[in-house]
C-alpha cells in the first residue's frame, strides 16, 4: 500500500511517496520558488538517482500536477497509475484546540481549517492550497491532515495558560500550543521499541534540535510541557529565531529601530538566534567551524544553545518527577556528537552518563549512554513523513 505525504510551504511544497509494506519512499522530491521566477522541481527515484525540471510553476495545483506527472512516468518507475496511491497525508502547521489528533478531511474540517488561519497566517494558506489542490487532481483518495500541534494538546492548563487576562486566551486562543509534535511523537514511539519497555510507563525528554529547535516533556506517552509556545519563536534560541525573551525587548527595539510590525516579525524569526548572536550563519556547521578558528562570537552562540537546551531538560525532570530517556533528534541532534557531549556533561545527578564513545555515531538510531547509566540517552533519526504516512494509513484503513 502506497501514501503520498505533502508538506506544503508558503512557496515550497516536499513530497514523498513511502510504500507501507517496507516503509520506506519509493520517490520523494522538493518544488522550489512555487509563484516566483526561476520555479525547480527535484525528483529523486527509489535508487537515489535525481532529476531537475526547471519550468513555471505558477501555483501549488500546478505543483501538483507536475509532481504527478513524474510520480507515474514509466522511466522513474514509482507508481503505474495514480490510483495506487491509497490516501494522501498532508502536514497542517497549526490545528488550534480544534484538533488534538489526525483527521481524514472533509468540508467541515476545511472550514475548521480556514479557523485557524488566524493562528498561522504564514503556514496555514499554503496547507490548504495543497490539500485543494490534491481534492481536484487526485479526487475519490482520501486526504488526512496531520497537525503540528496535535501531540501537545495533551498539555494541562497550567501550562499552556500564559500571565495574561484569561480574556485574550478566550478571545484569541492566545495559549501555548507547542510545534514540531508530528517528530517528537515519532521519535517517543521509536523510544520506547528501543528501551523494549511501554510508551505509557516511560518519562522521555525528546530534544528536536535542528534550524527550529524544540523540547517536550512527554510522560506516558502525552506531552506534558513543550518549549515552543503560541508561535514556534518561543523557547531554545535558534537557527534564525530569537527563541524567548523578556517580552519588554520586542516594543524597546521596535521603538529604538523604528520597526513595524511586520518588520519586527521578521527580525524575530530570521535575523536573530545563532545567525545574530554569531553574526556568521544559522548554520550550525559554520558556526562549528568558525568558533574552531576562534570567532568568540560563534563560540557564545554555540554555547548558548547548548545551556538553553540544558535549562530545558533540568526544568522537565523536575515536572516529571525524573527521565528514563534523554532523546537527540533533528539536524544537530542528530549529527552533532560534540552539542551531545556538552549538553549532558555533569549532568550525572539525573542519572544521565553519556558514553563517549558510543556517542560518536551521526544520523543513526542508537543509544549512546552507559551501561550504568540510570537514564538512556538516545539518538533517533526524526522521520516525520513516516509518522504522517503511519497516522494517514491507520485512518484510512
Ligand atoms: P534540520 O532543521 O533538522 O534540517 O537541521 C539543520 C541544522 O542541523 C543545521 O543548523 C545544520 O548545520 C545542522 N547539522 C546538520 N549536520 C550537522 C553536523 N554534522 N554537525 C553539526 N550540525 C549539523
């Protein structure tokens, strides 16, 4: 049985096509600049071998069409026709408290949808484009949405309320709502095969540290406490984001910079994090370097993060009550075994003895703690198409 899972950008739109049987993609590619000169699309087939089309694309329907076209043309080999795609499973950014899991969609989950644009004016539109998109071109398959945010809405109230007039949660749903829950439900599921012990009996940390950076608390297999928070700028600095701040600071900038709004927004979300505290890149592999060769500046920033992320874990042992598992996801938690080793150092009084050694390992599934050590650090590549394809196969059954 065979998914197409779509993660839809405001200009951007990745896809794979992952056959159930073997879990695995079969093609999976990336269109690039959709509405913008200069559109890209890159197709990869099952044995890795890539393919450029460079033509317009003016819109996420013809975006569709286009990945269509490759997905059933004889010499890639992926599909003989488009009706083996069994359903299609398509990444939503925000669900609000409207969704707490996965939904198959129809025209009331459109329009509750549509509610939520208000939360997510930047990610939302375009998830919706693509699901009309899939509607027309590919009608009668069965279409699931798979939120974001779903996985936190396990959270209590006292920790997603913010100090603020209880009105504007009411009024405007201003409350944390936690992002990236699609990889740290994933990477909490594929915990608990590791440890070879149940889901509802273990207290996990999952770190998803990768450009956006965040944490949750997850005990018996809910989420309890997530750093990101009404928006994904809250909690760990980041690639490019700030991460939290004392509130003052965004109207004392906009006041000093003359900022708008909008300006202020983007300052937050691309123009600050590692990139503004290094001033080199958001990359953490540039930053590596250059605090190598002796940017104090990079170094901070390296630093930074690494205590942020430690704050976090200490502050959801202590919700918990304790960690079975300390768990390293996402780009940098995935392939940097140096930001591993600095954040669980003298970090024995959890429990959590790293071994060196073992922690040497990029991008594969692997616990790299001690023997002894009370609580398991693992590292576990993300996999948050699988997860979608899983969730949309389960409702589609
Ligand atoms: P993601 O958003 O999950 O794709 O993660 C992207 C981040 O992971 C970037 O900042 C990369 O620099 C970082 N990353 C990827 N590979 C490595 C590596 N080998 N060492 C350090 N950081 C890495």
């Amino acid at each position: 049985m065979k998914i197409l899972v779509l993660n839809c950008g405001s200009s951007s739109l990745k896809y794979q096509v992952i056959d159930m049987d073997t879990r695995n993609p079969i093609a999976k590619g990336l269109v690039e600049r959709i509405g913008l000169q200069g559109s890209v699309l890159t197709h990869r087939t099952a044995s890795g071998a890539k393919e450029v089309f460079k033509t317009e694309i003016k819109n996420h329907t013809k975006a569709i069409e286009l990945v269509i076209k490759q997905l059933v043309a004889p010499e890639y080999g992926a599909l003989k026709d488009l009706n083996e795609i069994h359903a299609v499973g398509h990444r939503v950014v925000h669900g609000g408290e409207k969704f707490s899991k996965s939904v198959v969609i129809n025209a009331s989950v459109m329009e509750a949808l549509k509610d939520c644009i208000e939360l997510a004016p930047l990610h939302n539109p375009p998830n919706i484009a693509g699901i009309k998109a899939c509607q027309r071109m590919m009608p009668g398959i069965p279409q699931v949405a798979v939120f974001d945010t779903a996985f936190h809405q396990t959270m209590r109230p006292l920790s997603y309320i913010y100090g603020l007039p209880y009105e504007y949660y009411e009024k405007y749903g201003i409350r944390k709502y936690g992002f990236h829950g699609t990889s740290h439900k994933y990477v909490s599921q594929r915990a608990a095969v590791l440890l070879k012990k149940p889901l509802s009996e273990l207290k996990l940390i999952s770190c998803h540290l990768g450009n956006g950076a965040s944490i949750a608390a997850i005990r018996g297999g809910k989420s309890m406490e997530t750093s990101m928070g009404f928006t994904p700028l809250d909690g760990l600095m980041m690639g490019t984001r700030s991460g939290a701040l004392d509130p003052a600071i965004v109207t004392y900038i906009m006041c000093r910079e003359q900022f708008s709004v909008d300006q202020m927004n983007d300052f937050l979300n691309n123009k600050c994090g590692a990139l503004g505290v290094s001033g080199i890149s958001s990359d953490f592999r540039d930053i590596e370097v250059a605090a190598e060769q002796g940017s104090h500046r990079a170094q901070l920033a390296l630093d930074i993060f690494e205590h942020d992320v430690r704050q976090f874990i200490g502050s959801y042992a202590a919700v918990m009550g304790g960690v079975d598992a300390l768990i390293f996801t996402a780009g940098v938690g995935e392939n940097a075994p140096g930001m591993r080793a600095g954040i669980c150092k003298n970090m024995d009084f959890l429990g959590i003895n790293l071994d060196l050694e073992k922690n040497q390992v990029r991008g594969e599934e692997v616990d790299v703690s001690k023997t002894n050590s009370r609580c398991r650090v693992l590292v576990i590549p993300t996999n948050e198409e699988l997860m979608i394809a899983l969730d949309t196969l389960e409702l589609t059954k």
